[in-house]
C-alpha cells in the first residue's frame, strides 16, 4: 500500500502562507488603528468619571421627582410613522397611553390610505383616545420613513391651525416601542435649555440563546451609556437613533427650508441620523441624557424594601433572526456609510469629521473581520498538519522580532479590552448572566455586520446602475404585551418618594404583608403610617387617573337624576360633570370590571372615572341626595360666605370641610368647634344662604333639564344595565385600595 501523496496540498499551503502573511499585515496594521480608536473613546469616558466624581460629585445634586413635577407641562407631540403595523399598533398606543406619566401630549400616528387594517386599529384607539391623531399619507405606501414623518409633520401643523394649540416638543418614536413613564417629564424639564434630547434606547431581554437578540443588547448597551456620551461632549454632534429623540419644535422647523414641511430628507433610510448631524452643524444644543431614577423594591422572601437604580430609557423588541436583522442593519450602513455621506458630507471642524468618521469607517471595518476570522481558520489548519507531520516546514507568519508581533500583541490587548468594556455595559443593563456571553456574541456580531455591509454594497451597485433609491425597507415590529411587565411605580415607592412615608415604616408594612396577605397599602392604612387621601391620591398617579375632592354643593341637580341614589350607592359612583359629551363620574376604587362600559351603554355616552376617597363617596351621596339638600344647600354657602366676608380663609374652610367629610358634623359644628366663628354668627348666614341658594338652584336645573330627559325617563323606573349582574361590586372591596388580581400581585411584592 503505497503512501498517499500529500505534495499538492503543502504546496497549496505554501502559497497560503505568502497570502496570508500579507493579510496579517494588514490586519495588524488596521485593528492597531482601529483598537486605539475605541480605546481613545474608552479612556475619555473613564477619566470623565472619574473627574466628575472627584471634582464635581458634590456640585451636581441627583434629579428628583419633585423637581421634575414643578415644571409646568409644554405641549408635546409624539410622531410615530406606521406602514403594515396590524396587531402591534394598538397595543403600543394603549401601553404608551397607560404608562407615560404626563397629560399634555398627543400622539400623530402616519399611516397609507392603502393600509386599512393599520388604520382600523389607529381608529379604534382614537375614539377612546382624543389625543391620538391619523395623518393618513397622500402617497399609497410604501414611501420612505422620512416621508411618512413629514406628512405626519404636516399634519401637525394643520392641528395647531385647526386647535390653536402650538407644540413646544416633538418625540420620534417606532412601533415597538416602550417609552419610560417619566421621560415626557425629563424633556419638559430639560427644553428648551437643550434642543435636542436623545435619551438610551434598550433591547429588551432575550434567552441566552438567542445570540443575535444578544447582539442588539451587547451593542446598544455599550452604544448608548458610552458611545454617544463621548461623541456628543467631544464633537458636539449627536445623531438620532430615530427613536426616543425629542426636538424643541421652533428649533426643528429651521430645518424646513421654504417652508415646504419637508424637515426629513425623503430619500434617506436614516433621515433620523442626518437630522441629528445637522442639527448639531447649526450649533443648536444637543445632549445625550444618561439619567438613573430610583425605586423601591421588595426581594421575595426579604421584608425589608431597597433603592434600585433605573435607567430612563426606550425599551425596544429587536429582531432575533439572522435574515431579518442582516436587511435591518444593512439598511443602517447603507443609510448612514453611503447616503450619509452624500447628503451631509464632512464638516470644516475636525471634531465634528471624527464624529462622522467613526460611523463611516464600519462599512470597511465590516470586511476585515472576515479576512481576521479566515486567517484563524488558516492557522488552525497548519497548527493541525504540525500534530500529524512535525517535520512539515510551513515557518510562522511572523517572527517574534519583528514588529508584526508586537503589533499583533497590542492587537491582542485590545481584543480583551474590548470584551472588558462591553461586559462592563452590558452588566450595567442586563446582569452578569447576560454580560458573560459577550465574547461570543462578539463574533455572531462580526458575522451579522459582514453580511450586511455585503448587503448594502448590493443595495448601492443597484441604485447607482438603476438610478433609483431604496423605499422603505420596513422592520418586522413586534410589542410582546404578554412577555412585558408595563413598568407602574408601585404604591410603596410612589408614597415614599412623595415622603408620605419612611423607609422604616415601609419595611414593617411589609413585614406585616408577608402574614396577613393584604394589599400593602390597605396595611399603611391601617397602621396609621398614611390616610385614605394620600392613598387614594398615589394609586390615582400610578393609573394616571385624576383624583378629585367633591363638592356635593357644586353639583349640578340635573346631573342627580342622571345618577340616582339607588345607583350611586349600589356601585359606589358620584357623578361630577358632563364635558364634551363625556360623563365624568368619581368611584373610590380602581378595579371597574365591565362597571365602564355597561355604563356607557345605559346612558349612550362615554363615562370616565376619576378616583376619591370613600369619605368623599360617602359625604357626597349622603348629602346630595337628601330631601333638606335638595331645598336648599346649607354647608357650602355658608362657607363662601365666611370667606366672602374675611371671617375665615379660604384654606381654612377647605380643612373643615374634609373634617366634615370624615365626622359627618355639619359644617357650622366643625366651624365652631375649630374655633373660627362663633354661634352668634350663624343664624345669619344660614338666612343669606338659603335665599341665594333658591335663586340658582331655579337656574341649574332649567339648564339641566334638556340634557337629563332621557336619562330621567330610565333611572326613575329603576332600570338596571342589561346584564346588570356584571356591574355588581366584587366582594371585599375596601375603598381605593381595591384592585384587580394584577394590580393585587403587584402590591403583595411590596413594591
């Protein structure tokens, strides 16, 4: 048996080695660039920590809530550009409806006349949601994301001509995502010092295994707390991530030349990234807010709450399959390497050129990796042949005395210097568990990046031969509601950030809640650490409902015979006023259960709830719908008269009035026994009250009686809501800490 003849392939070996020696070379020569690059971008960031620590950590006081809470809210408009989005749409305006902590903003939503379903859902949540706007495109879709901004942009302006409501900030925003309660309030708090905030976007959390899910977190965690942060305090150029991206909207109108509403570049696939690079070209103030805000947490199985640090960001879903991550990110490069460069161009300063630079260099920087990984799949090859021939005679690349190898040791420096740091970030966001797979999912990345720079050299060779650019290349969006926790601020953080309690109170009503089972805030309650209006005012906050105090006085009677008593008593409601053809109505809980919309089709109209306290309930329905109240309305007068005349403030009628609510006394009994009048006075008063009181009672109830008609007609018969067995209040209900299993879980954790 004769040996086989291995001549062939040592040859083709050879020749191997005299190629990629060459590519070592180049390799060495670039990644050294490269790695000292990053590592310039990696050292600016840790010594400005460490400068802010030691020089200015007592000049710079951390944000609070009460800080943000006392700036008066701009009007702000949400613009989020929609194009085949069924199914997601209208669970990410409901979340976003539910969770954002602010109240004057609306949300422009673009859509195509030739997407109805897109459309149906955007219908669907603008009748119950008046602050959500269609701005249907002129132009069947699809067009380009930027044009679909810039007919939303349109759009806007012809609300505020229609409204006469002028908006001071624009937020950008994508289908998928998960805006942070509290950021509204940081840019009403911050503009217009800055006129353009770009706060973190996050990946939400995907399995271990899904390595290009992971390639999204590693890259924005690290991307967005130090990337970003640099470039904007170096070059003073901050590009949009085209989401989360709050403009102070006179600033962002210089951008529309000839006042034509084209502020987006319609022919970009990154319009976002070249407004925020001019922008930062016209001098105008940009930031890169990296803000933590505190909450309280409660560990299962540890009674005693701690601080937790929370980042004010964008959670996102981002793609978790190969195919459609490389188009998405292809779209990336081509839009900002290729297009980028063609419609921004560079800049005469050399900071703003580095900025540029480093999103511009990615595209190559794509391809060497590679030619890294085939020269590793080289060397494991010959390394191979050496364990089965030691005499083959293949030399080493490089010899250890030339500068290749020293050069290559630098290389390899940075290589773990760059797994240090995005461990470092990805920790930060997500946790060790996660931050661990970095090194792998390092290479997954380098893979995506090649396929999707090869990609985009696709799309470019066809757009220079053909003439004709890109349409959108739309991002399969996905909003996992049921994976999602909607973040809520629990009741525990909520009223010991309002200092309504201590840390130490709260730690024993947890104590207390891992015995009794009880929602945490009826246990407050009971121990005496808070009242039912502070209570009922937090949990009003946390479902962004209003709270109200009633004033039984200031009812109109009409609306009395709309509610009455039987009904008010039976499910716990007050009602307050009819707006706008909505029926506003007080309830002293906030699980409703289908109570909402049985009403609504009793009474053919549009209920909304506002939250009080069961006292308020109680004093309400006893003093409204009682005979003597309905010949004349004694508490009330009487104190406007007192105030009138300078006998007591204003102030201190409010205080006896919440006394009354509770004691049930009259209010001349809690006057008197405060001590602000004396008894003499009331007779007196108690004259000049009835007598004004007759006067408008006769007025209310003419301009009641045309609107109360219908409704008289069918609540006087004691008629209930079909299917009146729904409405019936569920057992234990106990004033405004009722809730629903949801909202129970979440208080049982203390948190």
């Amino acid at each position: 048996m004769t040996n086989p003849d291995y001549g062939f392939f040592l040859s083709f070996l050879y020749n191997c080695w005299i190629f990629f020696r060459y590519v070592f070379i180049v390799l060495v020569i670039a990644f050294t660039i490269g790695g000292l690059n990053d590592f310039f971008i990696d050292l600016y960031y840790w010594f400005r920590q460490l400068y802010r620590q030691i020089f200015k950590r007592k000049l710079i006081k951390p944000l609070t809530l009460d800080q943000l809470l006392a700036v008066d809210e701009k009007p702000v408009a949400l613009i989020l550009p929609a194009w085949q989005e069924t199914g997601v749409i209208k669970r990410m305006l409901l979340n976003t409806l539910n969770t954002i902590d602010y109240r004057n903003y609306f949300i422009f939503v673009g859509v195509y006349p030739n997407d109805p379903e897109t459309q149906a859902e955007v219908d669907q949540v603008s009748q119950a949601y008046p602050q959500v706007i269609k701005v249907v495109n002129s132009k069947p879709g699809p067009t380009t994301k930027a044009d679909n901004l810039n007919e939303i942009y349109r759009g806007l302006q012809q609300f505020e001509q229609q409204t006469g409501l002028t908006f001071d900030i624009v937020v950008l925003s994508d289908s998928e995502d998960i805006h942070h309660p509290l950021s509204f309030k940081l840019f009403n708090y911050l503009m217009p010092r800055f006129e353009m905030i770009q706060i973190p976007i996050i990946p939400l959390e995907t399995p271990w295994h899904s390595f290009v899910g992971g390639v999204y977190m590693d890259e924005f965690a690290e991307m967005h707390l130090k990337e970003l942060l640099v470039r904007e305090k170096i070059s003073r150029i901050l590009p949009s991530a085209g989401t989360s991206t709050a403009f102070w909207l006179s600033s962002l109108r210089k951008l529309d030349e000839g006042n034509t509403g084209q502020i987006f570049n319609p022919k970009s696939l990154t319009e976002d990234y070249e407004v925020g690079i001019k922008f930062g070209k016209l001098g105008l103030r940009q930031i890169m807010l990296i803000q933590w805000v505190e909450r309280v947490v409660t560990q299962e199985g540890k009674p005693k709450p701690r601080k937790v640090k929370e980042l004010v960001a964008t959670r996102a879903f981002f793609l978790t399959e190969f195919k459609k991550a490389m188009r998405q990110r292809a779209r990336w490069v081509y839009g900002i390497a290729w297009q980028g460069l063609k419609n921004v161009g560079w800049d005469r300063h050399l900071k703003v050129n580095y900025s540029l630079m480093r999103d511009r260099v990615s595209f190559f920087a794509n391809f060497l990796y590679v030619f890294g990984y085939l020269l590793i799949l080289y060397l494991l090859i010959v390394f191979a042949v050496h364990l089965f021939r030691p005499d083959f005679g293949i030399p080493p690349l490089v010899r250890p005395d030339e500068i290749w190898w020293k050069l290559a040791l630098v290389v390899l420096f940075f290589f773990f210097w760059r797994i240090l740091m995005r461990f470092i970030f990805v920790n930060k966001i997500y946790g060790v568990g996660q931050a661990l797979l970095t090194p792998i999912r390092i290479v997954v990345g380098n893979v995506l990046n090649f396929a999707s720079s090869g990609l985009a050299m696709l799309w470019l060779i066809r757009a220079v031969s053909t003439k004709k650019e890109q349409t959108w290349i739309k991002t399969e969006h996905e909003f996992p509601a049921e994976k999602l926790e909607v973040f809520r601020r629990k009741i525990g953080d909520l009223l010991l950030s309002r200092h309504q309690v201590t840390a130490k109170q709260l730690e024993q009503a947890v104590r207390v809640q891992k015995k009794s089972k009880k929602r945490l805030g009826q246990i407050l309650l009971e121990l005496g650490f808070i009242n039912e209006e502070e209570l009922a005012s937090a949990l009003a906050y946390q479902r962004q409902w209003a709270f109200v105090e009633i004033d039984p006085f200031a009812i109109e009677p009409g609306l009395l015979r709309i509610i009455p008593r039987w009904l008010a008593e039976r499910y716990r409601i007050f009602p307050l006023k009819i707006e706008n053809g909505v029926l506003h109505l007080a309830i002293d809980r906030i699980d409703l259960g289908l109570l909402k919309s049985s009403l609504s089709d009793l009474f053919k109209i549009e209920v909304k709830f506002s939250l009080t306290t069961s006292y308020d309930i109680n004093y309400a329905i006893e003093k409204a719908y009682s005979e003597e109240f309905q010949r004349v309305v004694v508490g009330r007068r009487l104190g406007e008269l007192l105030v009138k005349d300078n006998i007591i403030s204003g102030e201190q009628l409010t205080a006896a009035l919440r006394r009354q609510k509770r004691t049930g006394e009259s209010l001349g009994e809690v006057l008197v026994a405060e001590g602000l009048v004396e008894g003499s006075f009331l007779e007196r008063y108690l004259r000049e009250q009835k007598e004004a009181e007759i006067s408008d009672r006769r007025e209310r109830e003419e301009l009641a009686r045309p609107m109360t008609e219908k409704a008289t007609k069918k609540t006087d018969k004691r008629e209930e809501p079909e299917g009146s067995e729904r409405l019936e209040k569920p057992e234990g209900s106990e004033g405004p800490g009722e809730e629903n299993e949801e909202n129970k879980e979440d208080e049982e954790k203390g948190e």
